[in-house]
C-alpha cells in the first residue's frame, strides 16, 4: 500500500472520536487502489504492524490546546518530532506510534491532520458541533491535496 490515512481516537469521548468519523466520512470519495483507511482506535504502539508498506502516512486526530473546530496540517513532519506539532497532550499512543515508524528502515512520509477538540468526556459519544462542522470541508481538502483532482 501507498497511502494510509490513519485515523485514532476513542468515539466514546467526544471529539476523540474524530479520527473515525473522519474516515467514514473519507471512505465516500474514489480513492486510487493503493489507499488505505485504517481505524486505530486507541492502538497506538500495536499499530505498527498494520502499517507495514505504508510510504505515506496521514495521521487523524484531535487535539486541544486551540479553539474548537479549527484544523492544523502538518505537512511532511518528522516522525521522531511530533513534538513539534504541540497539541497531541491527550495520550493514546501517537507521539510513540510515529518515533517507532522513524526506526524503521524506509519510515513513510507523515502528515498529520489535527482538529482541535472541545469536549473529551469519557461515555459521551458523538463529536461537539464545533469538531463536527469542520469535518466535510476537512475531508473535501485532504481527497484534493492527497490525490491531486
């Protein structure tokens, strides 16, 4: 596989449950036979392996830190530096996920996508309407910048 759009997160916490809605929303658009849409969930580090063969890695997530609904890329980002993006604070595994990628021999290209979140709370699923504005035109953007249509 060529392209793997990653998306992580907990649907039963709020706006941690961007990465998956983000790929269902995703999985509507003709992408080329060499896409993947993979749902991590919380996996982090266990990951790894369903990642084999991936060249180029878009990562899904919300982060805090920022006003709700507003979307950060981070093009071409250094696996090892995902401090750099500076608003993945909430766990699950990411930063650890994309330092173990950059050991690999051919690491992929990342690019992370992060939302900013607003409501977090543990069993309260379904996406604050801030997060979940942001989300069609979000996915609009990626299919054109990652497919080039």
């Amino acid at each position: 596989m060529s392209l793997c759009i990653l998306g992580i997160g907990n649907p039963l916490h709020g706006d941690d449950g961007f990465g998956q809605e983000a790929l269902a929303q995703l999985a509507a658009y003709p992408w080329p036979e060499d896409t993947q849409l993979l749902d991590g969930g919380t996996g982090g580090v266990t990951l790894l392996p369903r990642l084999k063969g991936c060249q180029r890695l878009v990562l899904l997530d919300v982060g805090r830190g920022g006003k709700p609904g507003t979307v950060r890329h981070y093009r071409r980002l250094r696996p090892w530096a995902l401090g750099d993006a500076g608003c993945l604070d909430h766990g699950g595994g990411a930063a650890e996920l994309l330092a173990l990628l950059a050991l690999q021999q051919a690491p992929p290209q990342v690019d992370l996508v992060v939302v900013m979140g607003k409501r977090f709370k543990p069993y309260s699923p379904g996406l604050s309407p801030e997060v979940a504005a942001a989300l069609p035109g979000l996915c609009h953007y990626l299919y054109h910048y990652l497919t080039g249509f």
